[in-house]
C-alpha cells in the first residue's frame, strides 16, 4: 500500500513522499483510514512503528481540507495578535515530555510543509514568553505536556473551546509520571463533541479506565500484543554486581561491535556518574535527564543523533521522545522497576525494520525485577558469561516481592560508578570530549515514515 491509496490530500502525500518514505507502517495503514473518517481510535503499539505519523497526517488532512472552506479571518482583517481573530487550536497533543513534544511539533511541521497550518509546542524547563506569543499569533495544531498547559489554563492564556481532535500520546508514560489526574481536568476543558485519539505502548487497566471515559465506541487498532517485544531484538542479560557494571559496560563499548548506544539508568544522578566513568575512558558520552535545562537536553541529543557522541545515557522520562534511528544497542544499566519499562526501553532499537541488541545487566537485587520482565514478554532472556570475571550466575534466591514487582531490597544501596539509589546530588557532566570508537557500517535510511 502507498500513502497515496490512504485518501491522504496530495500536499501531505508530496511531504511524506520528500522525506524519502514510500510505504505506510502497518499502525498507519490501520489507523489512518478510520482517523480519516472521524472514528474515535485507541492504538496499541511499540515505539518506533510510526504512531506519530499514524495521527499527524490525518489530523493534518481534517483541517487543512476544513480551512479551504471557510476565509482566513488574519488575511481578512491583517490582525494576528488580536484574540478576536487569533486562531484558537483546533487539534491538542498531549505528550509526557518536552522532548516527545518538540518531536511531535516538527513531525506536523514535516507532513504539513505544504499547508497553511500553524503548529507550536509548550512545555516546562523554558521561558513562557515565546510559547504565549504563537498562542496569542494563532495556532491551529497545539502540542503539549500536561504541567505547562495547566499552568497556562491557570492563568487564562489558553482557549481549549474550538479543540476538535484530542490526541493522548503515549498514554502509559502519562500514568507512570503521574499526569492522570492533570489529563482528566483538561478533558474537561476541550469540547465533548469532538474526536478523540489515545495512543499507548501498553495497556495496563488505569488506560483502559481512562479510555472508556475518553473515548466513544473507538476503534481498537494493535500492532504488537500489549506484552511484546520486538522480534527483531536480541536480547540477553549479564549477572553482574552493581560495582562491576561500569567495567562492563566499558569493555563492551571497547569491544567495537556497538555503535550508536542507548544506556538507562534508574536515576538522573546514576546517568551523570556513568557518563563520567565512560569520558575519563575516552568513550564519547552524553547524559539526557529531568535535571538538565532544555538546551543542554537539545544539545546532548542532536550530538548523540549527528554522532559527536556514541553513548547516550538517559533516565525513563528524559528518554521518552527519543527518536533516533539507527540506534544498533540498548543497554539497561540498572533493571527497571516497572517491566513494562523494559518493553519501552529496548523498542528504541530495532526500529521501522531494523534489528537490534538490548543487553541488560542485573544485579543480585534486581533478579525480582528481571523475571517480572520475563513473565511479561512470556520468553526467558538469554544470559552472557563470557565476561566470567565480572559476572556470576544468578542466585537462586529471588529477594520478596513488592505488588509493583520490584524487590523490596532494591534501590536502598548506592554503588560507587554506575547509577544509585543514593541521594546525593550528582554534578551535570560536561559534554563529551573524547573521540568515538571505531564505527560499524550504518543502515541506510528506513523508508517507512514515523
């Protein structure tokens, strides 16, 4: 199937077409068309299979075909900073973080080139100024994250009443952070007729819940079961204890099989220390976390996608809104809590046909949390040795069990290089200064769009 055949208007076509993608993903091909007739959809699916794209074009088709038919009231009139005239948006994003949020913007901005829509992003760790200036200019594709835009509902810059599709992204994230109760009060405040979209990686009950309230006789569209991973993934775990993981990590970046690295840590001051451990090794190294401002954030990403730095480090929130392709290896320096952060984690590899390596490396207190991911991706994780220096074999004894599934043992321990529980504060790493390793051959470009 070709875009064209998805009744998409030809300038979103020509758009996606100069992008270089030339095939829909299997979650655009089934979600589009019942976007498209203003069927109210909840999607399941991965990261990396094109959920972007799969609401961006049509929201794109839906209002820009709308707009054709009715006058331009700033070319009429010529006041764009008016509030009589301004558009209000007529389609909201919601995203979990400023990162997915800026990547959602430039995906509409992408598609929609050849359009005369207008699109903006707010979000929190900047300035407000710029963010209340579009929205004051007029905007008809609004992207946010549910703080700022509360905050800005709070103080009476925001006008939700002309929203006609409501767009929640990445909708398990939402409820991890805690967002639920934020993303109820906005609900209230957008149109009860209009049409709603919930995209989520997993659906744990609390989205089910939430989207029965928020969505009318939707169409389910799923790719992946809720519980899967990638097939196109290997993956494998190290036994190791929590002081040898530097080392590990660092032999295996020496080894020169990894090229462009994802590493996650359970905390923004465990990611400083691990980019510490791999620069004063002479491995480029970035970290990516809640602590550092929004430029930093931008910094250390666009280096890690244009390759200055072959290592990125990142916490579960900072790492949401990643989009970076060619990522050959994930490594979960520390297990994490939730196993439904697993699933999330490794699917920033192997991305729109890709293949990839997810390697975990798993401490004594983390075994509880490494068979709850294994009990949810319903397969056992192959386990390394042939670092035999470092590594052990796994204890027999699994620590007791908290109702989330992690160890009750857990997180009470810090370790002197990788990222702890402990709660000292953590220096921002500088930017990387050291040159990358040797590099394998990179893929070219995948031709399915985002």
């Amino acid at each position: 199937m070709k875009f064209a055949e998805l009744g998409l208007l030809e300038p979103i076509v020509r758009a996606v077409a100069a992008e270089g993608y030339t095939a829909p993903t299997p979650i655009q091909s089934k979600a589009i068309p019942d976007i498209l007739a203003g069927r109210d959809v909840l999607g399941c699916a991965r990261t990396g299979t094109g959920k972007t794209g799969a609401f961006a074009m049509p929201i794109l088709h839906r209002l820009a075909s709308a707009r054709s038919e009715k006058p331009d009231n700033h070319r009429r009139t010529g006041r764009r900073n008016d509030p009589r005239t301004s558009r209000l948006p007529r389609a909201l994003i919601l995203a979990p973080t400023r990162e997915l949020a800026s990547q959602i913007l430039e995906s509409f901005r992408t598609y929609g080139r050849h359009l005369s829509l207008r699109h903006a992003a707010i979000f929190g760790g900047v300035s407000q100024f710029h963010q209340v200036r579009a929205l004051r200019a007029g905007v008809d594709v609004l992207t946010a994250t549910p703080g700022r835009l509360m905050d800005l509902m709070q103080q009476g810059l925001v006008d939700l009443s002309k929203v006609e599709v409501f767009v929640l992204d990445e909708a398990d994230r939402m409820l991890d952070m805690g967002f639920i109760n934020d993303i109820r009060k906005i609900i209230e405040q957008v149109p009860k007729n209009r049409q709603s979209l919930l995209f989520s990686a997993t659906m744990p009950a609390e989205i089910r819940r939430l989207a029965d309230t928020m969505l009318d006789e939707p169409v389910f569209v799923q790719v992946d079961p809720a519980d899967s991973t990638a097939t196109a993934i290997t993956q494998s775990v190290y036994h190791v204890s929590r002081n040898n993981k530097p080392v590990l990590l660092e032999r295996l970046l020496r080894a020169g099989e990894m090229d462009r690295t994802l590493v996650f840590t359970r905390t923004k001051h465990g990611a400083d220390k691990v980019v510490r451990v791999l620069q004063r090794g002479g491995i480029g190294a970035v970290a990516i976390h809640g602590n550092k401002s929004q430029n930093a954030r931008t910094h250390a990403l666009n280096g890690f996608k244009n390759g200055r730095s072959s290592v990125l480090v990142a916490t579960d929130i900072a790492s949401r809104g990643i989009d970076v392709d060619e990522i050959t290896h994930v490594v979960n320096f520390d297990i994490p809590n939730l196993p439904e952060s697993y699933v999330h984690r490794i699917g920033r590899t192997a991305r729109a046909g890709a293949s990839g390596i997810a390697v975990s490396f798993c401490d004594h207190e983390e075994v509880g949390d490494l068979k709850a991911i294994e009990r949810l991706i319903k397969q056992p994780i192959d386990v390394k040795d042939d670092h035999s220096d470092l590594t052990h074999a796994a204890p027999t004894h699994i620590p007791p069990q908290t109702k989330n599934g992690s160890s009750r043992q857990g997180g009470r321990q810090s370790y002197r290089s990788g990222g702890g529980g402990g709660r000292r504060r953590g220096g921002n790493a500088g930017p990387a200064t050291a040159s990358r390793g040797p590099r394998r051959g990179r893929s070219s470009r995948s031709s399915t769009a985002r």
